[in-house]
C-alpha cells in the first residue's frame, strides 16, 4: 500500500492543466489580479514563520491519545464487577495509557528500523521525509521564489524556477495527508468505545493543521505574486492565433492556386 501511494503520487507529476480557452473576441479570459512583490514578500515573511511555529508545536506536542475508561468498562461489561477490587489493584489505566507524538514516533521507527524492521523503515521514509521535511523544503521554495520575484531583473528567472521545482515538491509533500489520518484513525477506533478503549485526537494534529493551512496560504501568494508572468505567457496564444489567421487568408489570396496555399502551409506549420 505505500509503494501504491508512492507510485501513484510520483505518476500524478505528468498531469498538465489545459490552458484557458480564448474567449470569442480573441482576447485572454480575466485573470486574478496580481499581489505587488513587496507585499508578497511581507506575506511570505509571516506565513513562513507561522508554519514554523505550528510545524514545531504540532510535531512535539501529542497527537493521539489512548487511555482505558473503567467507568465505561464496568459499564458496558457489568459481568467485572464482582472482580472490580482485583482489576483496580492491577491499575490498568496506567498501564495503557499511552500520548502520542509525532517526533516521538519518529524517534521509535528509528530504533525499530535500526533493529531490522522493515516496516518500521518504510514508515520512517513516509513519515519523516514526505510529511515532514518535503512541507519544509517546500515552504522554503516558495518563501525564496517570492522574495526573488520582488526584487526583479535577472533574478526573476530564478524565481520561477524555484516555483517550478515548488510544485514538484509539494506534489510529493504529504502533510496533509498525515493530519487526514489522524482523523480517519481516530474514527475508525471509536468503536472501541463499547470495550472502554477511548482513541481521540490531541493538540498536536491542530497545530499541524494550522501548519498545512499556511502552507497553502503561501502558494497561494507565491502564485499570485507570479501572476504576471503567467498573464505574459497566457497573453501569447491569442496573439499567435490571430497570427495564423492572417496567414490563411494571405494564403487564400496569393496567386498560385492550391498548389501554392498548400505550400505556405506547409511552411507556416514547420
């Protein structure tokens, strides 16, 4: 199933969005309006260190907890209560008990891998490189991107390579779909209720969450402080249509019958 999700984030790369259709007049559809460099870049100043805080909070504080509800127990197996006083003495609460972190499962898939866990080793890849450091390397990507956009000239060019490469990483990057499984999981166990097992999400997977959300925010910014180089590119096509349009109807009018239109065709297409 991870060479699966893998395999099919990795092929989802050669997906290409279809350009915008030309409007009837010849003209470019409206595009959304640009966000000036310099406040793009005060933006991408704030979301960074956001995403920063929230990324550190949400990967040291617990994300899940597990804990034994004798109340509950009782309740739903009222069979133990004859064995209450030795179950008490047991203090089983304690013993499964269990806060859940995302650093501290790191750590453990470490130990586990170090020991030959294969398992554990591919947990470790999904968990340590696709959701926690692609999420950063992207950030960084967008937050240089934009800062160079700002500044123009010959940098720009690179600006928009690290945008290009961006949307790579953040293809790959799955944070979000962390956050997702802590919900899914915890749904999942709730019925394990019936038993006196409670699963339930903690502060962590907000934060992280919190983390995603300015994650999102600065591409968005990233791509709108950019808008102008894909209104230049976009502006292109119809410009080249009508082009070729008054091509055709040179064609049609030169001399030479068919044999000639056919030609300059020919010539036009290579």
């Amino acid at each position: 199933f991870c060479v699966f999700c893998v395999g099919s984030t990795v092929s989802s790369l050669g997906i290409r969005v279809p350009a915008l259709p030309v409007s009837a007049d010849g003209g470019a559809p409206p595009q959304p309006r640009q966000i000036p460099g310099a406040v793009a870049a005060a933006l991408q100043v704030v979301l960074t260190l956001a995403f920063a805080v929230f990324l550190v909070l949400g990967l040291t504080c617990p994300s899940m907890d597990l804990h034994l509800d004798m109340d509950l127990l009782y309740k739903v197996k009222p069979e133990l209560l004859p064995l209450k006083d030795i179950i008490d003495a047991m203090d089983l609460p304690a013993l499964l008990h269990l806060d859940v972190g995302v650093w501290e499962c790191i750590v453990q898939l470490c130990r586990w891998a170090g020991e030959g866990e294969l398992n554990s080793f591919i947990a470790l890849v999904l968990y340590s490189v696709f959701a926690v450091c692609l999420p950063v390397v992207d950030v960084a990507l967008l937050f240089v991107a934009t800062v160079l956009n700002g500044l123009g000239g010959p940098l720009s060019a690179r600006s928009r390579q690290m945008l290009a490469a961006s949307r790579v990483v953040r293809k790959m990057a799955m944070l979000d779909v962390s956050v997702m499984g802590c919900f899914v999981v915890t749904m999942s166990l709730a019925s394990l209720r019936v038993k006196g097992v409670i699963v339930k999400m903690c502060v962590g997977v907000l934060y992280l969450l919190c983390a995603e959300i300015c994650h999102y925010l600065a591409v968005f910014v990233a791509s709108r402080a950019h808008q102008r180089d894909v209104d230049a590119a976009r502006a292109v096509c119809p410009k080249q249509a009508a082009t070729n349009g008054d091509m055709d109807a040179a064609e049609k009018e030169a001399p030479g019958g068919d044999a000639a239109g056919e030609s300059n065709v020919i010539s036009v297409q290579v």
